[in-house]
C-alpha cells in the first residue's frame, strides 16, 4: 500500500541558536483509513444505542410526539 509521509518540525526556544530538528513518521495508508473506519463504526452505534434508548423511554411515556419525531432521525440508522 501507499505511504503517506507525515513531517513534523520541532523548534527549540531562541535561546538555541534557532536549530530546527526535523522527524519524519511514515503511517500507512490502510492503517489510517481502517482506524477512521472504526472511529465511524463506534460513533454509528453509540448514537444508535442512544437513540434507541431514547426512543424506548418515549414509548414507556406514552409520549406519541416524541415518538414520531425519534423514529424519523432512527430510519437514517436502517436505510442500507
């Protein structure tokens, strides 16, 4: 896979005569793209968990607007 080249550039304080020192991190294109996809998969099911919750308390409530109006944002977490 394709590397991407992270260069970070480290200043010391003036008093150091001004050298720069300059680290260079190689990361993985497939690690970076499997991690953001994981971070998508967690945030998508603690919102829908939260939700459901939320919905389920609506319910017991007997609260029928709130209920409408949880189950129009939940048909976003059902559409495939």
């Amino acid at each position: 896979m394709r590397k991407q080249k992270l260069i970070y550039v480290l200043r010391r304080d003036p008093g150091f005569r001004n050298r720069e020192i300059t680290a260079k991190r190689e990361l993985s294109f497939g690690i970076k793209l499997a991690s953001k996809l994981l971070l998508d998969q967690l945030c998508f099911q603690f919102n829908k968990e939260r939700l459901d919750e939320k919905i389920n308390l609506a319910i017991d409530n007997n609260d029928r607007e709130e209920f409408e109006r949880l189950s129009q944002n939940y048909k976003y977490y059902t559409l495939k």
